[in-house]
C-alpha cells in the first residue's frame, strides 16, 4: 500500500519553511496533508508547497485518519521555522520590520525615498545601511499595496544614497 496510491488529500496543518534567495532569505507556506490509500485503507501524510519543495514526510501508513491528523499536526509543529508567524507573509514582514528597526539611523547615508508626481515625494527615514533601507522600502510598498488593493499605483518607495543629494540605486 504505496503512498502513490492515494487519491485525494485533504490539508489539516501548515508550517513556514524558511531558504535562502537572491536578497537573503526567502519563506513559503506548506500545507500538511492527509490522504486515505485507495481500497486499503491505509492513511499517508505530506507535505506541499507553491516553492517545488519535497515531500518532507516520511511513507509512514496509519490505520486510522485521526492517527495521520495527529501526526501530520506533529510534523508541522517539528518543521516549522516561523518564529511563531501564521503565514509565511507574516515572517518576512517581521524580519523586515527587526531589521529596519535595528538600522534605523538619523545621520545615515541611506533612505527610503517616497517616488510620486505629488508634491509629497522625496526621503523619508534614514538607515545605517543599504540592507536596513530595503528592508524598510519592502514594508512600506507592502504597507502601500495593502491600503491601494487592486489598483495601478503611481508611487512607490526606493532605496536611495546620499551623494551630495539622494541618488537612485540599482538593485
């Protein structure tokens, strides 16, 4: 009685899983999933997620679906690297956030730069570093998206440095 040989799985817990990325770390949601063996009634677990991660369960049968549930519960509980986050989202927001928080300097030579047409644009809170200001760009453009869904936005905010005045960057 192969895990193969299931059909259709039904999510019963999740977990953030964390990897590294282009500018640090990166994290996705996987769903731990159940699912009966087809005329065996053996029951599987595993995992899936939107990133191409592997099954991180093992081919463990379990004569019963509240036995799988409660293992798949357990192999959330075991995996996840979430520091307490719900979602995926939630655990780069507050990276994000401890790390502009943390660089976050009134003399620095780096800022997040409000882009608009409006008479509004120009620099915004300074930072220590260039890691510091992206971080803190990403949670404002998230901020931004939140409070504009659906729309064509016409601002965002950069990372820009200080030479003689603030200059783009390219990423």
């Amino acid at each position: 009685m192969p895990k193969s040989d299931v059909m259709s799985w039904e999510s019963v817990a999740s977990f953030v899983a964390t990897f590294p990325d282009g500018e640090g770390e990166g994290a996705t949601d996987v769903s731990v999933q159940i699912g009966e063996s087809e005329g065996e009634g053996a029951w599987f677990v595993r995992t899936s997620d939107d990133a191409g991660g592997s099954d991180d369960a093992d081919d463990t049968a379990y004569t019963t679906r509240d036995a799988a549930a409660v293992a798949a519960e357990e192999l959330a509980e075991k995996m996840d690297e979430g520091d307490g986050a719900p979602d995926a989202e939630s655990y780069l927001r507050a990276a994000d956030e401890a790390d502009a928080d943390a660089g976050a300097d009134a003399d620095g030579e780096w800022c997040v730069f409000f882009e608009t047409a409006l008479d509004d644009f120009g620099p915004r809170t300074r930072y220590a570093t260039r890691d510091a200001a992206a971080a803190a760009a990403r949670v404002a453009n998230a901020d931004l998206r939140a409070h504009n869904p659906g729309g064509s936005l016409l601002c965002s905010f950069s990372v820009r440095v200080l030479d003689g005045e603030w200059t783009e960057v390219e990423d």
